[in-house]
C-alpha cells in the first residue's frame, strides 16, 4: 500500500480508558466474549517490531484476525477511532521470507479468510513484509517499518491466576524488605527497549531508592552470573535512571533527582560522560555487579535489566484520578 493516513484518535483514547472498568486480566485490557479472551487498543503508531514487542511483554500476542469473530471484535474497536482510512497492524508478517505471510502465532495466511483491499498486496518497491487492516476489514501490506496503531490480545487460558506480583508472569517475585517485584531480563536490550518492556509488563526499570533496595538488586544481579547473560555489556545492568537529554544531571524515569530518590553513589571515575560512540545525545543509567551506578550512552548497547512492579500496578484503581 503506498500510502494511507494514520492518524486514528480521540475515540481510541476514551476507549481506553473505560475498559478499566474490567480488571480480570489487567486493568488496561478488557474482556470480549466473542474473541474468548481480552484486548488492548494501543492508539500510538508503532513499527511492527516494537508492535509486536509491546503486546509480548503485556503477556499478549499482536492480534491477528485468526476468525470471523475476533475479526469482528477488532473491526469494533478499530471503528471507535476516527480518520480517514485509518488502518491498524495486524501480526500478519512476511518476515522471515518475503511473501510467506503467517499470523504472529504461525497460522498461514491461507486459515485466514483474508480480503484485499482492491489492487492490494502490491509489495510496493518490493519492501512490504507486514499486513494492516482497513477500517472495512480489508487488508493491505505495507513495510514493516511504518508506524501504525495496533491491538494486543490475551486468549483466555486455564493458567491465567495472578501471583503475588499481581501478573501472570511468575518470573516476578516479590521481596519484602521493599514490598516490591521484580524480574531479571538475561537477554539484553537497548535501554530505551528495556525500559519500554519493564512499563509493557506493569512496571518500570528498577529505581533504587535506598540502600537496602541496592542490595535487593545486587544480590538478584548475582543470581545471574556473566556467562548466564546474552548481551554486549553483562556487568552492567540497565536501571531506571536517565539523564533526560541534559548531560550529567541525573532524574529517575519518574522524574525525581536520584538524590531525592534515595540512592546516588557511583562507581569510581563515573560518571564518566562516555561520548565514545557519539558526541551528542544522552546517557542512561546502568549499576555495576557491586551496587555501584554507572552512565553510559543509551543507543546501540544491550545490557541486561530489571523490571520492578508494585504488587497492585495491573490491577489496582489509580488513586491518583
Ligand atoms: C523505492 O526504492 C528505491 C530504491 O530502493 C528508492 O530509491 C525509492 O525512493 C523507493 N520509492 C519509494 C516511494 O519509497
Ligand atoms: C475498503 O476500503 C478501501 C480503502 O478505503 C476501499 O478501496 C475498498 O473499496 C473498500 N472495500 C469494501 C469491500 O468496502
């Protein structure tokens, strides 16, 4: 599809906000009978990788039209938005090999029932590997790599019981000297994609906000020897601090001076500014396997992390409305 507009607002974002009203699952998706399971607007055009990515770590897959009624259901929600042909991705993706399209679970697109839009799929400039659903429910490929509004779905299943966490994901566990979850990502991300994981899954990269809650991480970072990692950098692990774009000031990603937060000691020699990638930019925030923060420059480098969650982030009211 060469071109179409995607700017699909304001209905999708009241949407959103009352399907808090059903809280089974978390408190942002809301349960539809037809589609045996729940579903997530995300309004905010995103490429398919980070698509895809999101609705995986909401413990969701990204939804696919796998039947007639899930097909309807999403054609509802995507019908809540207003402009003009605004299309949303769908999982439908050529990816691994140009033209064998399949659902994010691996169903062909054959099982589909799938109806072109007219003159659709074109694999435009031979670069089109991803599908989108118009607003009538035909579909059109476009490149992955263009941004588009999506939707996530969590099929009903008979292991879905919350833990003590407040999540499905048993990887989170709670410690009680901070009343806190957290879990160890081993498999390293940028910053800014672990930071945008630990939110999908509930939660937020790690802020330390003692002493005693260093050494909750420290001693989680332990469990997790070098060897054990997969990532460029594995004695550093990505936390929820950031340089908000001014060089050496250092605020949490809820926005508090890591001073005030409760935790602020470097390692020696850091920060240490490292510019060796590029001269411009910023720094996010690292600690090193002995407690000890560190800077070091957000883009290109994956570290391992850790996601830290309340106990009640999916599912309690927000007493803050
Ligand atoms: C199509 O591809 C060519 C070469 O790969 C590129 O130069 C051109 O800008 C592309 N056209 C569009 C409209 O994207
Ligand atoms: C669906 O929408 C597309 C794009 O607006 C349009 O070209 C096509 O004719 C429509 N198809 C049906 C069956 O309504």
């Amino acid at each position: 599809m060469e071109t179409r507009a995607k700017w699909c607002l304001s209905f999708g974002l009241l949407l959103t906000v009352m399907s808090t009203v059903n809280s089974q699952y978390r408190y942002d998706y809301s349960y539809h009978t037809k589609a045996r399971g729940w579903l997530k607007l995300h309004i905010m055009p995103s490429t398919f990788n980070d698509a895809f990515r999101i609705c995986n770590a909401e413990g969701a897959v990204l939804a696919s039209p796998l039947n007639i009624l899930l097909k309807n259901v999403m054609m509802t929600i995507q019908n809540k938005m207003v402009g003009d042909s605004c299309a949303l991705y769908t999982g439908i993706h050529s990816i691994f090999a140009q033209g064998s399209f399949a659902s994010v679970e691996g169903k062909p697109i054959a099982r589909l029932g799938i109806e072109w839009a007219p003159n659709e799929p074109d694999n435009y400039n031979n670069t089109e590997s991803c599908i989108v659903m118009l607003q009538n429910g035909t579909m059109a490929d476009v490149r992955c790599t263009e941004t588009f509004p999506f939707i996530c779905y969590k099929k009903k299943s008979n292991n879905m019981a919350l833990n003590d966490c407040g999540t499905i994901d048993n990887e989170y566990s709670l410690d009680s000297r901070t009343g806190s979850c957290y879990k160890f990502h081993r498999v390293g991300r940028t910053w800014r994609n672990a930071y945008m994981t630990c939110m999908a899954e509930g939660g937020h990269l790690a802020i330390i906000n003692s002493q005693t809650e260093m050494q909750v991480l420290k001693e989680l970072f332990a469990k997790h020897p070098t060897d054990s990692i997969s990532a460029q950098s594995r004695d550093v692990i990505a936390v929820g601090f950031h340089d908000w774009g001014e060089s050496r000031v250092w605020y949490t990603v809820h926005g508090q001076s890591i001073v005030d937060a409760g935790y602020s000691t470097f390692a020696q020699g850091q920060p240490d500014d490292d510019k060796s990638f590029d001269s411009t930019g910023s720094h996010c925030g690292g600690m090193f396997r002995d407690g000890l923060l560190d800077d070091f420059w957000c883009i290109g480098n994956t570290l391992p992390f850790i996601c830290e969650k309340r106990p009640d982030s999916l599912t309690a009211e927000d007493d803050d409305l």
